[in-house]
C-alpha cells in the first residue's frame, strides 16, 4: 500500500465502529464512509443509528446499523456475522463504544456498575478483536483503533472517575501487547485520546443531580470545560483520527493534539 493516499488504501474495505450512534464514533464512521469504505455502525440505540446509516447512505455512501451491546458476546457474535455476511469480513475496527458510569467516592461505588463499566470498555474491545483477527491475518492486512482518554495519562486529575481512568489505562496496555503480538503481519494496533470533546458523555456528568452523585469538583471542572470553551467538536476529533488511521504505524498512542493545528 506504499504511495497510496489514505481513501485510496480504504476504498472498498469494511470498516466496523462501535457506538456509531452519535458523537466521535459517528463522525469516524461517516469519515470513512466518505473515504470509500463500506461501514457497519454497531451501538445499542436502534433510532441514532438509522439516522446515522441514513445519512452516509444519503452522501453515496455504504452502511448498515447492527444494533447490539458490546458487553454481551452473545450479541457481539451474532453482529459480527451479520456484518460479514451483508458487507464482508472487517479490515478495519474502531472500538469506540464506552461508559463513563460510575463515577463518584469509591467507597460508594455499585460493584456491578464497575463490572458493567470493564466490560464495555476493555472486554468487548479485547474479544471483538479477537473475533476479527483471523479475517485480518488471512488478508494480511488490518487496521485496529482503540478510542482511549487522556486520563489514562493523567488519572489524578480527575477524582471520583478512578473506573473510567483504570479502564482506558487498561485499553492502552492491551493495544500496546497487542501491536507487539501482531508486528510484521500488516495489522496495525493503535490507541486514540480524542481529546475534549463536546459529547452526551461531558453533557451527562455536567446535569448530574445531584450533584453528589458525581462530586461538586468534578461537575464543576466539566462545566468550566465547557464554558470556557475548550470543549472541542467530534468532527474535529474525528477528523485527527481519520487522518492517520489507514497508515502502517502500529503500537502508537496517537493524541488529537498531534494533528488539531
């Protein structure tokens, strides 16, 4: 694929995102739509998703919605075959989908919302992966994103979210052993900090009420972000991604910051 531009290398190709219904994962999905890829949308809400499939189809371009909940692999198998089976095997994955919840004193904290939060946000992505990789290894060709934070760096910053931050330090530590597993086969495995995105995510810690749920310092950190203005668009988000992601760089920790300027 050296010399070849980046729609070139994904014209034609299958691309799965997870939680496509809105946000980031929306606009990396009408991206590569746009980039001549064939998407499947995969998130739980049936009606974002047909607006979302709707809209790619009205461009010109190629989708399907599978409704489904990553945290459940009965689900999760049965949507990845209805995708090969409508679009054909995935060559590129973006494990998007993600749960904030729960936040709040860890002393307080729901022990199955922290097991519900694992497993949407490192289990899923892991076994999807794991589901994809023998398409990928037979074409010797495949392009893994795994959508992180940047509290995995920065876990400190932000108290009361210890599951969420705990949870993407993970994501990162797999992209990273996974990358090094697969180096020299042609799949690239890479992690994304989006950024601060203007999101239902920031939205939903900002009108917790009340407010204990989620600690006054940290509604309020999340509701200066925005007042300040330093809350940035998915489109933007997506767009640093999208730039980089038909590339042969594999084990990278990539940051819209890279590419925002």
């Amino acid at each position: 694929m050296s010399g070849l531009t980046a729609a070139e290398t994904l014209r034609g190709r299958v691309a799965l995102v997870t939680g496509a219904g809105r946000g980031i994962g929306r606009q990396i999905a009408a991206g590569l739509a746009d980039m001549g890829a064939q998407v499947a949308l995969l998130a739980r809400s049936e009606n974002e998703l047909s607006e979302a499939v709707a809209a790619i189809q009205a461009a010109g371009g190629i989708a399907t919605a599978i409704v489904c909940d990553v945290q459940d692999a009965g689900q999760l198998s049965v949507g990845v075959e209805r995708v090969r089976a409508e679009l054909g095997p995935p060559g590129v994955l973006v494990n998007n989908a993600a749960v904030v919840a729960p936040i709040g004193p860890t002393g307080a904290l729901d022990p199955a919302a922290v097991g519900t939060a694992v497993a949407v946000n490192v289990v899923a992505p892991i076994c999807l992966s794991a589901m994809l990789l023998p398409d990928m290894m037979a074409a010797g060709w495949g392009r893994i994103v795994n959508i992180s934070s940047g509290i995995a760096v920065t876990p400190a910053v932000m108290p009361g979210m210890t599951v969420y931050a705990a949870s993407k330090a993970a994501l990162e530590a797999h992209t990273l052993n996974l990358a090094a597993e697969l180096d020299g086969s042609g799949i690239a495995v890479n992690a994304y900090r989006p950024g601060a995105v203007d999101t239902a995510m920031q939205q939903w810690i900002r009108e917790q009420q009340p407010v204990e749920k989620v600690g006054t310092a940290l509604r309020d950190r999340f509701t200066a972000m925005r007042a300040d203005g330093r809350l940035i668009t998915p489109e933007r988000s997506a767009r640093s991604l999208l730039d980089r992601i038909a590339g042969p760089e594999t084990g990278q920790i990539w940051s819209v910051e890279d590419r925002s300027r």
